[in-house]
C-alpha cells in the first residue's frame, strides 16, 4: 500500500502541516484564490492598489485595510513599492486610486 | 553540498525533492530494463540462431508491440504528473522571504513584520577562513525555520538570476519585472547551499547562495534582533 501511495504522490498528512509551535510564532499573506499561478506581480500590484483605495474611502484609521498591507508588504519587493510610492505622491501612478 | 565525484543528487531535504529523486530512480530502473531488453533482443537477431522467414504476418504480435509500449509511458507519466501538481502546491504558509538578484549577490527580504533587507555577497578566496568552501562562503546568509511552509519569491533589479538550492529541490528564476513563487519546507536543520543559475554577466559564478535552516524560535529571535537594529554580520 506504501508503494501505491508513494506512486501516486499522495503524501503522509504530517508532510502538509506546519510545526504547531512555529504557528504561534510566525505569520505571512495568506494564500490568495485570486492569483493562483506561479508569477505573484499581479498578486502584489492588487494588494497595493486594493489598501490605498481602502484607506482614502474608509480613513487610515480603518483597520480591515491592513489585510491588503500586509499582503502587499510581504508579496512586494521594497523597490517596486518604492518606485509606486513615489509615482503617487508625483501624481503619476498609473491606476485610479 | 556537493562534493568531488559526486554522481547522483544531493540528498533531499524536503518532501518534494525526495519525491522528485524517487521518481527519477525509478526512471532509472525502467530505463535499464528496456536497455536491457532492447541490447537482448538485438544480440539474439544478429546470432543467426533464430530465423522467421516464414512468418508474413502476426497481428497479434504487432497489437502487443503497440500496446506495450503505451503501457510503460503511462506508468512512467503517473508520478510524473503527481509531482507537477505537487511542485507547485503552497500549504498554509508562515514565512515569506524574498530573494532579489543583483549583479552579482543576492538581496533577501523578510517584511512579514517589519521591512527588513540586507545583501549576501560571496566572501574571497583571500578572504576565507580555514575550511570555509571556495566560491560558496558568503557574509550573510538566508536563514530559514525548518518544518515550516516557507513562501519563496524571486524577482530580479537588472538582468536575469536564478536562485537555486539542490537540497531543497528548488531553481527558480529571478526575471526582472515578474514574482516567481516557489514553496519549501525543509525537514531538517542544516546549511545548504546554491549558486546562481543563469547566466547574467561576468561575475555570475561568484554570487552563491547559502542557507541556514534553524528552529522556528530561534528563526522568530533572530528576525526580532534583525528588525530592531542594523546587522553587521
């Protein structure tokens, strides 16, 4: 029966688990159904548009807008939210925010 | 590592890469026989011993010789098609680490709770201490939890990079504009190292990588200790 379950991939269910004590401790952007393949740069560009349309219609102070922060600061490289930053503040960024 | 002569792969240290080497031997194996059989076979019609001049036809022989074949390439395609799928399978992540290729080191990030980044570059040869690898030592290394899904995002600044680490059976490409997503879990602690996989200049033998798998606590205290102030190595 191993054999067959090694053959078809199928993995023992503690393989798919984290380390529980690693779970108290650490967290990250959780999956996103909307951006499934391997190439995340939609991922992290929506993320960025998503959070700064959520606080300029719901205030800084809204506090289910840092779901989309936190996706963005995890998936985005800091040059790329650099470069977006700066385009905003100079009017230039090229989305409707 | 690798090391002189070495034939086969490193070993595994994640599930995939393990699953991915027990598919290739047994690829292997089929392989040898149907070598096997073919040499046989081969050898048998060149000795003369055995003649079919009578035969013209033999519809059953040609249904088995057609049949067979498309047995094998089913069977070899089964794990095969297993592992794809499985490849590119991200489980509840905890970590995210970006790994930004330069010319020529490697930029890694870790933002899940505070912007923090710093560069890896390869330590020379005049450099290195006594038993330190050649061409693998680097100043910083990335450090990683073990049994812990790990979320690896490559991009690059200028020209294309691709961060590899055999142990963990990972080669992802670092293409300047696009986030390539990579998952690892790595079951057991250690260092592991990599180089750069493609081809992006001059120095692009000499911007390795290297990986220090450590415990989830002691992965949190060293993130805590890196984010609240600068690290000097």
């Amino acid at each position: 029966m191993s054999f067959i379950k090694e053959f078809s991939g199928k993995y023992p269910e503690h393989t798919h688990k984290n380390d529980p004590k690693a779970e108290e401790l650490l967290s990250t952007a959780k999956f996103d159904a909307r951006f499934q393949m391997c190439n995340q740069d939609k991922a992290c560009w929506q993320n960025y548009v998503d959070y700064f349309r959520c606080i300029k219609k719901k205030g800084e102070d809204y506090e289910p807008c840092n779901w989309f922060k936190k996706q963005y600061q995890a998936l985005c490289p800091g040059f790329w939210t650099e470069r977006w930053d700066e385009q905003r503040e100079a009017g230039a960024f090229p989305a409707k925010i | 590592m690798s090391y002189w002569c070495q034939m086969y792969f490193q070993n595994g240290v994640t599930f995939t890469s393990m699953r991915v080497q027990w598919a290739f031997g047994m690829y292997c194996v089929v392989l040898m026989l149907i070598f096997v059989f073919v040499m046989f076979s081969v050898l048998l019609c060149c000795s003369g011993s055995h003649q079919f001049i009578y035969m013209l036809t033999d519809h059953n022989l040609e249904r088995i010789w057609g049949t067979v074949p498309l047995l094998i390439l089913v069977f070899l395609s089964w794990p095969s098609m297993g592992l794809l799928y499985v490849l590119s399978e991200l489980e509840t992540p905890l970590v995210t680490v970006k790994c930004i290729g330069h010319q020529w080191y490697w930029e890694y990030e870790y933002t899940d709770f505070a912007v923090v980044s710093y560069n890896s570059y390869m330590v020379p040869e005049d450099e290195l201490k006594l038993g330190e690898p050649r061409l693998l030592t680097v100043d910083k290394s990335m450090v990683l939890p073990f049994s812990v899904w790990c979320r690896i995002l490559t991009t690059s600044f200028d020209v294309v990079h691709s961060w590899t680490v055999p142990a963990f059976g990972v080669k992802s490409d670092a293409v300047p504009g696009r986030l390539s997503e990579s998952s690892v879990k790595v079951e057991m602690p250690g260092v592991f190292w990599g180089q750069c996989s493609e081809i992006c200049g001059a120095l692009h033998s000499f911007m390795p990588i290297r990986v220090e798998v450590v415990s989830a606590e002691l992965f949190s205290k060293w993130l805590w200790i890196l984010q609240s102030s600068v690290w000097e190595g």
